[in-house]
C-alpha cells in the first residue's frame, strides 16, 4: 500500500453526505490550497504563546521573533538553493510577489510571458511604464523555447523580463524552465519563475534553474494562508520605491523647513515588507520548506508519481473523459490534472462528487482562461473568452473543466474513491 509520506492535517474531518450519513473528506484539491502537514501545526502551536513583534521590540520575546523571522529567511533560501547574493523577501502570496515584482521593474520593461498563464503571472504586467508582450499557446516545450527565441530575436534592446510557470495549475505540466530562462539570458532578459505549483511537488533549485526570481504561496505549499515568497536578485528592488510606504522600510524620516518630508528608505528584504510582519505565517511557511526538505522532493515526486499514474489510468477507463494538456501524454506532471466529462456540467460533476462521496474538487476555468479556452478549443474558446462556463448550448460541448489535485498527504484511499465515483 501506499501511504501519504507527510502527515497532514483534516483527514479525519466528517463530512455529510446528502445519500445519508458522513465520510471522512477526502481533500483532491491541493493546487488550490494544500491542508497543512502536522509539523506546521507543532511548530506554530509551539510558537503561538510567545510571538511578538519583529524588529520593532527591545524585549526578550521581540528578539526571539525578529531571530525566527531571519532563520526562516534563511530556510526559505536553503529550501530555493538560493545564491547567497539573493534575497528573500516576505509576501503575502504569489500574486502579490509578481505583483511587487512589477512595480519595481525599471520602466519601459518588456515583459514576456506565455498566454497559458496563471493570470497572477500573466495580469501584473499590465501597468504603466511596462510592456507586457504576449506569446501564443505553445503544443509542445520545444514549441515554447522556440517562441521566446523568435519573440527576444526581434525585440528592441532594453531592460526585459521572462514571467514563467514552472507547473501549470490546470494541467499540472512541466515547463522547461532552464531550457527557456537560458534563452532569456542569452537575449539580456531576466526571468521570473512562478513556482506556486511547481514548489510543492518538486526541488526548485534557484541555482540549477539559472532564474532571476522565484514567486511562491505559503498555503500550496502545506502551510497555512498568508504568506508568500519573493526570492532573487536585489538590484532593481533597491532601486525602486518601497512596493509599500511605511514603518519598516523607511530608515530615517525627517520634516523639513519647508514642510515636507524626506525619507531614506532601507535597502534589501525590509525595503519591501513595510508594517509589521506576518511572523506567525512565515514561521508556518519555513517550518514546511523543512518538513519537506527532510521527507525529500524526488521520493515525495516518486510517491506522487505512483498516484499519478493510478489516477489517469483509472481515468482512461472511463468513457467520455478527456484529460486536458499542452504538451502530450507522457509529459511530465505534477499531482495536478483537468478533465472534461461529455455531456456534463462541470460544476454538476463536481457538486456531485462532494455530495455523494465527500471529494472536494475544483471546476471552472481556473484563473487561466486563455489556457483553458487554448485547452478546450471550439466551443471553449468563445466560453473562456467571456468567462462562461457548463456546456456549449451550440454543440453541447464543456465550456470548462473539473481539477483535481494531490499532494504529499493524499491517501491512496482518496485517489480510488474519486475513481470509484467518476
Ligand atoms: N500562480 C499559480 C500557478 C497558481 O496556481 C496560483 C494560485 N492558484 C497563483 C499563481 C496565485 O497564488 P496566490 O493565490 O497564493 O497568490
């Protein structure tokens, strides 16, 4: 049997079902947020009593914090095998590190990014002063590699930035990081990683990947909501202004005579973590990195590998699915995989497998409707484009599609029950 490496919380949590009586929920729906591994919940129950303010206190607890608050920097630096002229700044997410991201890029950027993106990689970069230039859905990595070439080829000189996912939440697909960030390099153009899928499933060295940046969510990654990652270079952050105005960023605030104010704001990490600091989830975050450190990401990815290939095989006997990807079969994935069901709703499909088996799940189009429309063609590409969803009224096709999606402290029981119920 195959037993979930990494004990998490909530698997003994009741649910109703509407045939009667209760199951114990079974959580398929990871790529939104992972349940929290138990050592989490140790460490930040252990934490809780004495957490207190980050470098904003003289006392005993204060300094003990702001010490947790740096360590985990560092294990956050260690998880990403970071190069020690890097930084890691503290986020809320992964939307707000690209977001950070973007408002400190020097202005005229070109910033490339494939449309098959999460729209928190693909939106930011739709601010005054940045170009954002959009590249075509690739059908293969080889495909992708070859459009950034064509796209950098022709691009006008000037600072440039490559925005990449390093595992699709819809499909859950590979992208060939390396292969493509060397490309970028080659052109002069930087490149940021959206690792928020990637992280959870795989070793992300910052090292042998060659990327500028890496963007991740603390509540993927089997900790709890509110903090993020913005890990990488530290030149352009220093040179823009704070992505917050505040406490904790500023170094010296002085009125002038002639009554205004002149700020010299920090440089590194606290330039850009103005306020106080969300210690408790950095704690959670940190303590993560290192539960999964130690269990291993390649035998974590081999487990995750084994349920994998049960859950699509188990799939491919069931007529009318059809499992959505890019880039073929036997590319690589992470425990992330869409599907469309002929004849049904999406939501229905879902709605169903929560209320008669206790399976949580995701339909829809995923915060990536050009990846879907691009996935679902035909009918899906008019639904993707306003949003639509359920079945085409033209030819009775998906308009969207169902997600399902495992981790570390998925049961082998949960990945048979779902089957049973598709
Ligand atoms: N990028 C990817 C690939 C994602 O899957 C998500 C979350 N669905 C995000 C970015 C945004 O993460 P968050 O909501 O934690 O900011």
């Amino acid at each position: 049997a195959v037993r979930p490496p990494l004990p998490v919380l909530g698997l003994d949590v009741e649910v109703p079902l509407a045939t009667g009586g209760t199951v114990p929920y079974a959580a398929l729906d990871y790529a939104a947020s992972a349940p929290a591994l138990r050592r989490v919940w140790d460490d930040v129950a252990a934490y809780l009593p004495s957490y207190a303010s980050v470098h904003r206190g003289a006392g005993h607890l204060s300094r003990l914090s702001t010490d947790l608050y740096e360590e985990s920097r560092r294990t956050v630096a260690d998880f990403l095998d970071l190069p020690e002229d890097r930084q890691v700044v503290f986020t809320r997410g992964t939307t707000d590190s690209l977001n950070l991201l973007a408002a400190a890029l020097p202005a005229g950027t070109r910033v490339f990014s494939f449309v098959t993106e999460h729209h928190a990689s693909l939106l930011p970069w739709r601010r005054d002063g940045l170009r954002p230039v959009y590249l075509p859905a690739p059908r293969s990595p080889r495909q992708a590699v070859a459009a950034l070439r064509e796209a950098l080829a022709s691009a006008p000189s000037g600072p440039g930035l490559l925005c990449v996912t390093g595992a699709s939440n819809v499909t859950g697909e590979i992208w060939p990081v390396a292969e493509l960030t060397e490309v970028a390099h080659r052109h002069g153009v930087r490149v940021v990683l959206d690792a928020a899928q990637l992280a959870p499933h795989r070793r992300v060295s910052v090292r042998e990947l060659g990327v500028d940046w890496v963007a991740l969510s603390g509540h993927k990654l089997y900790a709890p909501f509110g903090a993020g990652v913005l890990a990488g270079r530290t030149d352009w952050l220093d040179a823009a202004e704070p992505y917050l105005a505040g406490g904790g960023a500023s170094r010296a605030v002085e009125c002038r005579g002639d009554g205004t104010v002149a700020v010299e704001w920090h440089h590194g990490p606290a330039r850009h973590e103005a306020g106080s600091p969300n210690v408790v989830g950095v704690h959670a975050l940190a303590s993560a990195c290192r539960a999964l450190t130690d269990a291993g990401p390649d035998a974590l990815a081999a487990r995750e590998e084994v349920l994998l290939d049960r859950l699509r095989a188990g799939l491919a006997e069931v007529p009318g699915v059809r499992v959505l990807g890019l880039f073929g079969e036997d590319h690589p994935r992470v425990g992330v995989l869409s599907f469309t069901v002929e004849g049904r709703r999406s939501s229905d499909f879902s709605a169903a497998l929560s209320a008669e088996y206790g399976i949580g799940v995701r339909d829809g189009l995923f915060c990536a409707h050009p990846l879907v429309r691009a996935l679902l063609g035909g009918a899906g590409e008019a639904s993707a484009r306003c949003g639509a969803s359920g079945l085409s009224p033209i030819d009775g096709r998906s308009l969207d599609a169902v997600r399902v999606s495992f981790g570390a402290g998925t049961p082998e029981e949960h990945i048979e029950r779902f089957l049973t119920a598709v």
